[in-house]
C-alpha cells in the first residue's frame, strides 16, 4: 500500500511539473493559431534553435548561462519575425501552402543544425545541479526551476495580453481582423508582434526543454506534435485551454511511463508492447483524435 502511495504521489508531481513545461512550449504556437489562424510547423524548430544557441554560446563562446538564455530569445524572436516578412505574410491566405512551406522551414533548419552541429547529442548544462526530495520523491532540481519559469513566462504573458493597450489590440485582431482594420488596428504590425512574442517563448521553452532532454537534430519534433495536441484538445486561440490540455497530456504521459506493459505474441513469435513506457507519445495523440470526434472546436474553443 505504501508503494503504490509512493507511485501516486510521484505521478502528481512529475505531471505537474511537465505540463507547465508543455504549457510554455504550446504557448507561441497557440498565440499565432489564434490570431493568425496560422498553423506554424516550424514551431518545435524555434525551441531548437533556442536550445542549440544556448549551447553554442556556451560552448564556443564561453558565455555563463544567464547570457546564453538572453542571446536564446533573442534570437529566436527575430527568426520569428524573420519568417513571417520573409515567407508567412506572403502566403498565409493559404492555409496549405503555409504548412508545407513552415514545415519546409523546419526541415531546413534540422538539415542545417546537422551540418553545423552533426547528429550528435549534446547537454545543456542546467541552472542549477544536484536533486531534491519532496516527500518521498526525488526531484531534479534544475526540472523544478523550469517549471517555475514557464509558470512565470505564462503569467507575464497573460497580463500582457489582458492589460496592456497592445495586448486588448492582439484580442481584437484575433476576434475579427477586418474588424480591426477598420478602427485602424494596422494589423500587419500585429502580425508582426505575435511572431516576434512566439519567437521568443520558444526561445525561453526551448532552453528549458532541452533541460529536460538531449539536443539533436530532431528534437524539435515532440515539442511540435505536443503544441498542436494541446492546441486542438484546448481551443482554438483559448489561453486557458492551453493550460488545461497542457496538464491533461502531461498526467497521461505520466501514466504511460508508470502503467504496467502488456506483452502480447503473434503466431510467428514476433511480440508487441501495449501500453507502459512506450506509448508515451501516443497518448497525446490518441486524445487529440479523441477531441476531433467528440468536440472539435476543443475544450474551451468556440465554433467557427
């Protein structure tokens, strides 16, 4: 009985402290869904830029982490701003062509983090080293300051949009772009700033996110296909349905990595794993299907 107390109590904090981190990385990718109703594909290769920028200044440029971090965001919010004025605003009245060609973004920069960097995996040194127990569990400390600062990130983010005079002006373009137009929002302007804002919490997430796992070149995959799960199980453009699918895909993630596998054989003695550790990823992915046959527009999203 204790051991299964130990199990839970483990489940609940590893969960919550994921699904912060997974809140932060689907924050950028939520702001540009809703405003912009842009599904940006390149997402997860900001977060890798931002993780391997960090690394390099560290490094190569011998820089401490606190200025690694800052030059991480920087640049991935003028990437950001990059790709739209360069690419997105000249093709995003077509929802196709901007997939293939954000998608092609992000297959460019993994091909070009593998000739700069090879496929190597490499380790971003955390803030701090060493574990904590809480109970009777034994944290990372460096998992506890990620979550910290995606809780931080996330509430920052929230006061700007709900109380700042640009914030309410993202609001209205996200609720009715000629709307916006026509009271004299100049709604590239906006565009403009949604991206550099998405640039830049994929720089902080992308940092922390590589705490969390090795860099390679495809690291930038999960973090995608978390963000678009969590967009669609949430709602679309819905800040609080980010959240709240952030923790939902966590806690089952978690489950995943502590339920009981079960082995099952065929004929020709070739054998498959159900459930347990390595269905981790499919579980967001089954719940995201899950949403689109039983409420489409999400959680707390609204029909369109």
């Amino acid at each position: 009985m204790e051991q299964a107390f130990i199990i839970i109590e483990r489940i609940v904090i590893y969960s919550v402290l994921i699904s912060a981190l997974y809140a932060l990385v689907a924050l950028g990718f939520t702001m540009i869904f809703g405003v912009g109703r842009v599904l940006n594909l390149a997402h997860g290769a900001f977060l890798m830029v931002g993780a391997y920028t960090a690394w390099f200044a560290q490094q190569y440029l011998h820089w401490d982490l606190y200025s690694a971090f800052a030059l991480a965001v920087v640049v991935c919010t003028l990437l950001g701003v990059l790709l739209y004025h360069g690419l997105v605003r000249h093709v995003q009245r077509s929802p196709i062509v901007t997939l293939i060609a954000t998608l092609a973004c992000a297959l460019i920069i993994e091909e070009l983090i593998k000739i700069f960097f090879t496929t190597n995996t490499q380790l971003l040194a955390p803030f701090v080293s060493g574990s904590v127990e809480i109970h009777k569990t034994t944290v990372i400390t460096n998992r506890i300051i990620a979550f910290g600062a995606s809780w931080l990130a996330i509430i920052l983010f929230w006061l700007f949009v709900h109380r700042t005079r640009w914030g309410k002006v993202i609001l209205a373009t996200a609720q009715d772009q000629d709307g916006a137009a026509l009271v004299g929002v100049d709604v590239k302007r906006v565009y403009t700033l949604t991206w550099a804002l998405s640039g830049a919490l994929a720089g902080i997430a992308g940092f922390f996110f590589a705490s969390w796992v090795k860099l390679d070149p495809f690291m930038w995959r999960d973090p995608l296909i978390i963000s678009f799960a969590i967009v669609v199980v949430g709602g679309l453009g819905s800040l609080k349905g980010s959240i709240v699918a952030a923790y939902l895909i966590g806690l089952l993630e978690v489950l995943m990595t502590y339920s009981p596998s079960m082995r099952i054989c065929a004929a020709d003695f070739r054998c498959f794993e159900f459930l347990g550790s390595s269905w981790v990823g499919v579980s967001s992915l089954l719940v995201l299907i899950a949403i689109l046959f039983l409420k489409p527009e999400g959680l707390f999203g609204r029909a369109e």
